[in-house]
C-alpha cells in the first residue's frame, strides 16, 4: 500500500470541506471482536433497516457521540463458513457501499495488525494525500507504512516487498479501505493495534489469539482519543 512518495503529503481539500467542522465519521472494522469494544463505548445500537443491499451479512451501528454521527460498520460472518468476513474484497465492498449510502466526512479504517520488530505497540497514519500532523502530535501516536494483504501470514515474497518499502505494520484490509477512499474522494486515516510480531519467533496465529483481547482494549483507547480529537474539529485542523 505504501507508495514512493511522502507517507502524509498534504492534501487539497476543498474549501467547504475545510472550513465545515466535521460532523460524520464512519469507522471500517473487521471483526466484530474489534467493533464490540468501541460500540459500547460509543453507546452505538445496532441498526435493523440496514442501508445494505439484501442478503449481505454486513453489519452497521449507529449513535451520537458528543458533536459527531457515528457509523460502525462490520462485514459480519461468512454466510458459509460462519466466520468473521476478512480481507480486502470484503473490506472494498463494505466501504464502498458504506460510503455510498453514509456519506461521511472522514473514514477510519480501525482494527490490529501485524507489526514488525521497528514497530511497536500501535500506530495511525493517514492516507499518502491527506495528512493528520496536528492529531498525530497532540496524541502522540507513531506513524508508519501500513501494507495489506489477504494471508495472514507472511510469505517470502511479501516480505521481501514489505522490506524493500520500509513498511512497519502490516494488515488484511488497509490497503483496499485507502483504494476506495481515494477512489471517492474522503479523507481516511488508519488506526492500527499490533497483536503479532510478523517477523517474530512466535507462529502469527497463536499471537494473534493470544493477544486479540487485551490490543482491543488499548486499541479501544487509542480510537477513542482519536474521535475526541476530531470531534468540534475542521478537516484542516487535523
């Protein structure tokens, strides 16, 4: 997902976008594991007259914090498998018709990820065209290259590219969440908890359970200072 460029190049916003505070922001997560935490600390509710097209498994809460809507949206579990729906076809789909039918001003790709030995702890970065410097400083949050793909292991050639682009966290929907947005034009920022060490000793599978419970809490954390931050906010105050 990382491009040559600078990672949080300025973006041109349009002037109303600017001087608008921001009103609406919808959240694209994963598992529902990752959403409960945050819908209960957002005092969301679980919409019954999905916005969705018929049949999907998607899954969206709704609420009203402080000054801000908030949308939450799942994929919901596989219609077959009856897991958790990851991944970046599912991720592309969710948002586009999320942000389709939503329309809100800021997407925040939220959820763990794999980190790399660099890289620890969790990190936000926004897309390469649209840049947070004054959130980022105020929270103190670390900055990096986010690269996705849809195995949750790494292979030889994922690591090889991941590496030759520096990248320090690496996830199973980032990059397919930015194609979108960037393909309509909403700014979105990416807020990443490390659950594994990618190129640690410790198989990836095993890690990730392991510590899926306790990153989501500190995950939970970190969104919420996030959305306290852009809350009353203009896009060019972030």
């Amino acid at each position: 997902m990382a491009p040559p460029q600078d990672p949080i190049a300025n973006v041109q916003t349009s002037s109303e976008g600017e001087e608008r505070a921001i009103s609406s922001v919808l959240m694209v997560i994963a598992m529902q594991a990752e959403a409960l935490p945050l819908v209960s600390k957002f005092n969301l509710s679980e919409v019954e007259d999905s916005v969705f097209p018929k049949g999907v498994p998607w899954i969206r809460y709704h609420g009203t914090y402080k000054d801000l809507e908030i949308n939450i949206v799942i994929p919901g579990k596989d219609t077959i498998f009856g897991i958790d729906s990851v991944g970046t076809v599912t991720a592309a789909l969710v948002t586009y018709a999320s942000v389709q039918a939503l329309k809100p001003d800021i997407v925040l790709n939220v959820g763990t990820a794999g980190g790399f030995k660099v890289f620890d702890q969790y990190g936000v970065r926004a897309r390469p065209t649209f840049s947070t410097p004054n959130l980022v400083k105020e929270l103190g949050l670390k900055v990096g290259k986010l690269s996705t793909g849809d195995s949750l292991d790494m292979s030889s050639q994922d690591e090889e590219l991941i590496r030759a682009n520096d990248t320090a966290v690496k996830d199973m929907e980032g990059a397919a969440v930015a194609y979108v947005t960037e393909l309509l034009s909403v700014p979105a920022i990416f807020v990443k908890a490390i659950t594994d060490v990618v190129d640690g000793e410790k198989p990836t599978a095993e890690e990730f359970l392991e510590n899926l419970s306790t990153v989501t809490l500190a995950m939970d954390q970190a969104v919420t200072l996030v959305v306290d931050f852009i809350n009353g906010k203009r896009l060019s105050d972030l």
